[in-house]
C-alpha cells in the first residue's frame, strides 16, 4: 500500500537523497503496452507558448477568443481547446476570484503575481490501444520545466463531463503545474471526436479533419457502422453526427478509472525518458518510480469520478491520494440513511446518474414553471406545454399549472434531489443538461449504434429549429469548441420522431400530445429505459426495449463504485446546491459507503460547501454572482491538504460543511470572507460524522 510511503516522500526531501541517485541502476525505461502509435511531443517555452494557457496568458484567457485560420493549424485547434475548457471549469471575472484567489496569475501560494502566468514544458500526446480508430482513448502528459526530479509528483487530470484531452486543464491541471508536477490527462474514451456521418469525416488526435479511411486508426473516433448502414441512415437522417462518448458502443464509463492509471503509467514512462539514466548504447533506466514519485489523483464531476475509480482499483500502488471535487460517483447499494441537520432520514441514496437524470428530464420543464422557482436565474425555458402533457397522461394530478408545476418539483425532491438545489436547476434545463446527459448516456449505457435512433433522437445542427449542415467553420474547430456531449459547438439534440417531420429536441412536437412539449415522448423513452417500467402505462417493458433496458443495467453494474480507497488519504469537495449530481446519491452515499466499508482505517474526508453549485462560470452573471461561491477555490484547498498531508503529515481536517458567505448585493468582489478556509478543527456542529447506521450532516 502506497499511502505510508508519505515518510520516504519527507526523507528524501530533508537529506536531499535524489531519486536519480537512488535507483541509478533501475529497470530499462519501457513504452507501455497500451500504448499505440507514436507520441507526439511539442516543447514550450513559456514565452510564445505554454502548457497552461496556449500562449493567451491570464489576460487572454479572460479575453476574446482566439482567432484561427480556415483551415485551422493543429496550434490554433490546441489554443481554442485550452481556451474554452479553461474558462468552461474556471470563473474568469474578477469579482468570482479569477486573479485573487486562483488563475494563471497567482502562484502555487495563493498570492496574486500581476503576471500573465505562462509555464514553460513539454507535452506528450498519445492514444491508448488496442488503437482501432473506432474509440481511441487520448492520453497527454504534461511536463513542467520547473519539475523537480527529486521532489517529484504526478497529478491526474481526467477530462471532466465528456470532454477532450484538455477539459481539466484549469482544475486539477492548473494546481498540478503551479506545484511543478507532472499532469497526466487522459479524455476518458469519451472526448470531442466527432464523425460527420454526410461526408464520413472525422477528427485526428490534434483536432484536424479527414477522411475516415484517410485516417485510419489515427482517428479519434469512427462510427462502428458499415457504409452500407451509414449511407442508409444519412438519406433517412441527413447531416447528423455521430460522438465518441454516445456511440463508441463501448461503454466507455467502465474504463474510466482503467484510463486513469494509464495516464499515471504513462507519466511515469515519459518523466523517467526526460530523467533517467543512460549511457552509450545503453536503453534509459527508470529513475522515477511510484515509490519515489508523489502521486495526486484529481479532478473534478466526471474526471473526480473517474479519480476515485482508478484509486478503487489501483493494485499496482500508483496513487498516493485522492483529491476530487464534486466527483460523479456511482457507489453501490448500502444500508445505512443520510440526514441533513433536523431533516427525516433518507434511505433510498446511491441512485445512478441515469436514474436520476431521466427522472428530472420528464418534470423539469413544468416544475421550472413552479411559483417557489420564480427567482431562479436563467429561468428562460418553462414549459407549460410539458405539464399539461404529464397531467393528461395522468403523471401529475395538479387541477392548475402552478399545482402541477409546484407537484413535479416535489417528485424531483421526493427522488433524493435536495431542495438546495431548486433554485438552479431552471438554468441547466435552460442550457440543456439533463436533456443532454440522457441521450448521451441512454446511447452509452445501452451501447446503442447511432444508427439505431435511441428513442428517437439524433444530433445534427438546425437553422430555425430544422437539421441543416454545420457550418464548414463551425465544424473546422469543434475540436477547440466542443464538450463532447450536444448540444455543443453547434451540433443540437434533434427529435426524429417529430409530428411533421425532425425538429430540434426543443421545439419539436410529441406525436402522443401534438403539441410542443419539448419532446415528452422522448424523454418518457428514456425514463423507461432507465426503470424498465412505461413510465404512462405503468406495464414492464417488453421485447427490444425490455433488452435495452438490460443492456443499460449491465452497463451501470459495470461502474459502480465500491467505496472502498484502500484507506489512502483522500479529500472530496462538492457543493450543497449540486443540480448536477445530485449530493444524495453522489457524494454524501459515496463518503458514507466509505465509512461502512472501511470504519476507523478510512483515510476519506468529505467537505460539503454551501452556497457553491457545479457549475462555477454560471457565477458571473446575475442571480448566480450575489448567491454562490466557487466551487473551484476549494478543489484547489483539497489539493493543497492531500499535498501537505502526504509530503508533512500534516492531518487532514475531520469531515464538515464549510459555511460560505455569498457576495450579496451587487456582487461585490470574492473576499476570503465569503470562502472561509476548511477548519482544521470544526466544532462538533459542523462535523459530518457516521455513526454506522446514519450520516449525519449538520445544516
């Protein structure tokens, strides 16, 4: 086991013992065996270019975005990429901390530097094998000049949500550099590869657009359909896509924690090809082990998640630590109950994230039109139409809209949705998450062909609410623009099943109502999906939806998380009003699975933040900025605990909430009084405690 390893961490660092020194005679230095292709391995100079912000610097990153030529060089998809995921994680206003309390611009400290913030270094791209071309898995390490081999660390950077290779570059990579570590990034099998099923081109390792058959095996992602069923279905469907993460038809969540370790295995490899020993004739010897290598599994919502699942099933003892924020873990069935200060018990936790998520896609339109959600912000997608559907199809039972409204927001609150969360779910049904997340898993879960139009739905763009081509410049940098799960960069969720003909999920018609809904039907499909029951009907699913619905359960089965860290040291963060992942069935069941499982030799701690949501960019505008903190600020903490704990053995605070103080009235800039420090000592109000029957949490 590699926590207690902390000890050889600090012996090394008080007789300043190198690790060069150390293991001069180590084992040749080896290219690992997943590893397929060759690596692509671009230096930096800090200067005109750099690891953390493509060149564009702190001020940059908080500018325009970034011009690019048509056809765009494989540097400009990179610095859109950087751009984009960057400010998709990370607030870039002033007010919301950017520049005071995180950012290129402030050091490993904490202090604000004034300066732009660029690290000089080298990177090194590679896919993951068995490489077919069909769902290559991206991995990318990245290197700082100020690594240090004799105090050296990896931290891990898994792409958050399904984006591509760069998608933790502001989180856990941006602390990873700052520190002088080596980042190890991986996309997850998920990622932005996109395949134009019209033209049947897709995109390379660097974003670049091709043939498929051009590319090959170097593609990111080929839709795994002959061309007879792709040129049946593009005259069925014209100008529709098919993406990685939804129909790879691999079930790429199983993998997750599998990538991780990859990355770290692949760090290793490139940091002891930079700092091993060699000599004429001679291979290179591995200098830089995991036993003399600090190692931080990070990141945050789907890359904290997948952190979590490489430290379950680290056998290889690669992870010291484990320092996540608002992590989507799916932990196994336990019984014990969760309160939340006075409140009754809640039981049924654990639920998995298409579970949930299909639940809250059938109510959310109507209950965002609830008079207790009246103050939401970006509160601009209400359906009236959606509850009169649910009431006639006799899922509400409201004599009124506003009772039917206020009645779906109880069905989403009865299911383990805290009621902290209410007032910004209007704002992801506004952008599309919950739609989003359904198809997009549904597809995965069920490892659906694109081809088989997953009730109903496929993804294309649409001028006025009809499929129409992408634009060719839209489509040039979906790589740089593109979170890898549509709606994005210009690619819509599209309703095939549409009275009339195929809309735009959210103006289309639903053939049971006729009447624009917002696709109930659809989402009723994937309701069904996901419970095995017609959600209307009430009757168990039979013949290709009852085996959907199985393949989905497998799938879900295959990543379910077993809340057992091996006792490592580990920290989780996440925000009370989490309308993502929900607390209920992510972190709260997790943490307290954790302790069923592993009592007094747990190393976890769980800090909740209130007044802190998922989405911290959201905070910069009006309604969000006087109401919440970023949630950000405190992955960075997390990190630093884990950090100091593993290289001091300094403990790591007891479990609690930590209660932020929101800016209020008009805003005013982020103050570390709003964001208090995690207390390193809680009094016994604020502590999170398990007793072995309930997780208490305080208010």
């Amino acid at each position: 086991m590699k926590m207690d390893r902390r000890v050889l961490f600090g012996l090394v660092s008080a007789f300043a013992i190198a690790p060069a020194a150390v293991l001069a005679h180590g084992k040749p230095n080896r290219l690992p065996q997943f590893v397929s292709g060759n690596v692509l391995v671009t230096a930096y100079d800090g200067v005109s270019d750099d690891l953390l912000t493509a060149g564009l610097g702190a001020s940059g990153l908080a500018g325009a975005a970034p011009a690019v030529s048509s056809p765009p060089t494989a540097a400009e998809l990179r610095r859109l990429a950087i751009y984009n995921n960057y400010r998709a994680l990370v607030p870039t206003d002033a007010g919301n901390g950017y520049g005071s309390f995180f950012g290129p611009q402030v050091d490993a400290d904490g202090n604000p530097t004034g300066g732009e913030g660029m690290i000089a270094g080298t990177e090194y791209l590679v896919f993951a094998g068995p490489r077919s071309g069909r769902a290559n898995v991206t991995l990318m390490v990245q290197v700082p000049a100020s690594f240090d081999p004799d105090n050296a660390c990896i931290v891990t950077a898994p792409s958050s949500g399904s984006r591509g290779i760069y998608g933790a570059i502001g989180t856990a990579g941006e602390w990873g550099l700052k520190h002088g570590c080596a980042v190890a990034y991986t996309d997850k099998g998920s990622g932005t590869g996109a395949h134009n099923l019209a033209t049947d081109q897709v995109t390379s390792i660097t974003g670049e657009w091709a043939d498929a058959d051009e590319l090959g095996a170097d593609s990111q992602f080929t839709a795994p359909i002959s061309e007879h069923a792709r040129l049946a279905f593009n005259e069925a469907h014209p100008n529709r896509y098919a993406f990685k993460h939804a129909h790879s038809q691999h079930n790429p969540e199983k993998d997750w924690g599998r990538n991780v370790l990859q990355s770290i295995e692949f760090a290793f490899y490139v940091l002891n090809e930079q700092f091993g020993t060699t000599g004429p004739g001679k291979p290179t010897r591995a200098v830089l082990t995991p036993d003399n290598t600090l190692v931080i599994a990070s990141s945050v919502s789907n890359g904290g998640g997948s952190s979590v699942r490489a430290a379950e099933m680290d056998r290889k003892g690669l992870i010291d630590g484990v320092a996540v924020s608002e992590p989507n873990v799916n932990p196994r069935p336990a019984d014990f109950a969760i309160v939340q200060g006075g409140g009754a018990p809640l039981h049924d936790h654990g639920r998995s994230l298409f579970d949930y998520t299909t639940l809250i896609n059938v109510y959310q339109g109507c209950a965002s039109l609830a008079p207790s959600n009246a103050t939401a912000p970006f509160n601009f997608a209400p359906s009236p139409e959606t509850c009169t559907s649910l009431a006639e199809k006799g899922l509400l039972a409201g004599a009124t809209l506003e009772e039917q409204a206020e009645e779906a927001q109880q069905i989403i609150n009865g299911y383990g949705w805290n009621p902290e969360q209410n007032v910004v779910q209007p704002s992801h049904w506004f952008v599309n998450v919950p739609q989003s997340i359904s198809v997009t898993y549904g597809n995965a879960y069920s490892r659906s062909s694109v081809v088989d139009n997953l009730c109903g739905y496929s993804l294309g763009a649409s001028a006025g609410g009809v499929p129409a081509a992408l634009a060719e410049a839209a489509e040039l940098i979906l790589f740089g623009t593109s979170n890898g799960i549509p709606p994005t960069g210009g690619v819509n969720l599209i309703n095939d099943n549409s009275l009339g003909g195929a809309l735009e999920n959210r103006v289309s018609i639903s053939p049971s109502s006729g009447r624009a809904d917002q696709n109930l039907d659809g989402a009723l499909c994937l309701r069904a999906l996901a419970t095995g029951i017609d959600p209307v009907s009430g009757e168990r699913l039979r013949g290709k939806a009852r085996a959907l619905h199985r393949h989905i359960l497998h799938s879900i089965a295959q990543l379910r998380a077993s809340g057992d860290l091996g006792g490592r040291p580990a920290v989780f963060v996440t925000g009370r009003n989490d309308a993502i992942l929900p607390i209920n069935h992510t972190s709260r069941s997790y943490f307290g699975l954790n302790q069923a499982t592993r009592g007094d030799r747990s190393g976890l701690r769980y800090y909740e933040v209130t007044n802190a949501h998922h989405l911290d960019v959201f905070n910069a505008f009006p309604g969000f900025a006087e109401n919440f903190v970023p949630l950000h600020h405190y992955l960075f903490e997390a990190l630093d605990l884990v950090y100091d704990h593993l290289r001091n053995g300094t403990p790591l605070p007891p479990s609690q909430v930590v209660h932020t103080v929101p800016r209020g009235a008009g805003a005013p800039p982020l103050t570390a009084d709003n964001v208090p420090a995690i207390d390193p000592a809680p009094p016994e109000a604020n502590r999170i405690v398990f007793d072995g029957t309930t997780l208490f949490v305080p208010e």
